[in-house]
C-alpha cells in the first residue's frame, strides 16, 4: 500500500440523502509521470466514482483506463487501481442495500462495475469545475442530481431499520438481531437484502466490522490485538486474524507495523473510509 501526496475532503450527505448516501468526497494526488499503483481496501460501502485524470486497472496483462464514472461495489478483497501525474475524484459513498434501486442497476455485482448511465452526463461539467478548483460547486451539483434521483425513490422500511441497527451495532450484531431489529422475520430480512444489495446481511456485517477494526488499527497501531478481537465480538485473536487477512490480503499485525511506520515518516494510507475516512 504505497504512500503519496494526498488531499482529501468529506462533505455531509443533505438530511434526505441521509438513507441512501453516507457522505461525498472529493480526493486529489499527485504522482509521477509514471504508472504507480495504489490498493483501495474493503469496506462496507458501495462507491460511484467520477474522476479526472487517468485511473487504470490490469486486465489481461495491461492497464485498461477506466470510464468516468464507474462504481465499486463491496469488496471481498483489495483492489489495485493505477494512475500517473494529477488525479482527481469526486466521490458518492453509498449503503450497499439501496445503490442499486437508486441507480436503477441489477443487484449483485462486486467489484470494480462499468455500467452506462445517465449521471455520466455530468463528467463535462464536473470537470470544468474541478479544473477551476470549484470543488464545493462540483459537490453540489452532484448532490443535486441524487436528490432528483431519490425523490422517485420508495424507501423500503425494513432495509432502512436494518442498515441502522447493522452500523449502530459497527457489524457486531447477530443475523436475527438485525431482523428484530427491522421487524421482521430472518427468513424476509435475508431475501430482501439480497435481492436489493446482492449480499447477505452477514456478508455485509462482516465487511463493517472488518473496517472497524481496519480503521482502529491505523489510529492506533499499537492496540492489543486481543484486546481488540473481544472488543469487536470476534471469538479470539486468530478469528480476527483470519477474517482480517481474507479482507486485507495481510495479517493485522502486519497492517499495524505498515501503518506505525507511515505515521512515523507523515505518510498518508488510502482507506476508503477512514477514506481519508480515512476510508
């Protein structure tokens, strides 16, 4: 996970984007005129991702640029993007259960997503406000577009309750205790979640608690690893390892050393909700 030279800022979601969108973000790095690559850790979010630039993934043994926008969907292991010189990106951090209603997609696609949409209407003039350093403009106009979209959006009670008790909870709450929660059998809960975010509830309920613990470890990269595991409900210390290092592709421990050092030397992680959120 390489260092760079970052900037990154959070803009708070309007209160009736609030179901739908955690918040928008908007992240500038520079590089060299080289390739370099950088890794975007899971999370429990979805993300649509305008950018201005070059962001490139391999995809048969070469770098593919990537359109302006694509989506992230939830992640089960890192993903390695690759860009050169001055990259910008204008961010929309949505909950898994209700991006693909919103956008009108089919549900169930993870990963790195290219999908043809009518929001790519607003690459042009995005890039003319990111290029007159207009970010807060930018932000707005995005934010407008999804109001548009959310005001033809029902919301599903029920998914709403259980995204609630499943973030209050940090992803530490049982499958039936998010159905209590939402009012409703396992059985319902489970079918619509998946039939909305194309995950389980534990899919997901594992994904935030592994950034908890992501995040807590970089703040802190001396925490008792387990101290933690107890803290975060995992049953011990290797089932927190284990569960970490299938998300992060390395051991806790490890992660911490990586973050210790980069603290020492005034480096910046890219973690695409401690996103700066960092996660």
């Amino acid at each position: 996970m390489p260092p760079f030279n970052m900037l990154h800022q959070e803009f708070e979601a309007p209160e009736a984007l609030r179901e739908t969108i955690r918040c928008f973000w908007y992240n500038k790095r520079m590089s060299g005129n080289e390739p370099s690559g950088y890794e975007v850790i899971p999370d429990g979010y979805a993300e649509i991702i305008f950018y201005f630039g070059n962001i490139s993934i391999e995809q048969n043994g070469s770098l593919q640029q990537l359109p302006s926008p694509f989506m992230m969907g939830l992640l089960n292991q890192p993903v390695h993007f690759y860009t050169e010189g001055q990259l910008e990106i204008i961010g929309i951090r949505c909950f898994p259960w209700v991006v693909a209603d919103l956008l009108s997609l089919p549900s169930g696609k993870s990963g790195v997503q290219v999908f043809e949409h009518p929001m790519a209407t607003l690459q042009d003039n995005l890039s003319r406000l990111v290029a007159d350093g207009q970010i807060e403009e930018a932000i707005a106009t995005v934010k407008e577009y999804f109001l548009d979209a959310q005001s033809g959006l029902a919301t599903n009670s029920m998914l709403h309750k259980a995204g609630i008790a499943m973030q209050a909870a940090k992803g530490n709450l049982s499958v039936s205790g998010v159905a209590e929660a939402a009012h409703a059998t396992v059985r319902t809960l489970e079918r619509n979640f998946k039939q909305s975010s194309g995950h389980t509830v534990k899919d997901v309920s594992g994904l935030m608690r592994f950034e908890q613990v992501r995040n807590r470890l970089w703040l802190e990269p001396g925490v008792s690893l387990t101290s933690l595991a107890y803290e975060m409900g995992y049953t011990d210390q290797p089932h927190l390892s284990r569960e970490f290092k299938r998300y992060s592709g390395t051991t806790p421990a490890a992660f911490a050393r990586n973050a210790k050092n980069a603290k020492s030397q005034n480096l910046t992680m890219f973690l695409p909700t401690a996103k700066g959120d960092k996660k």
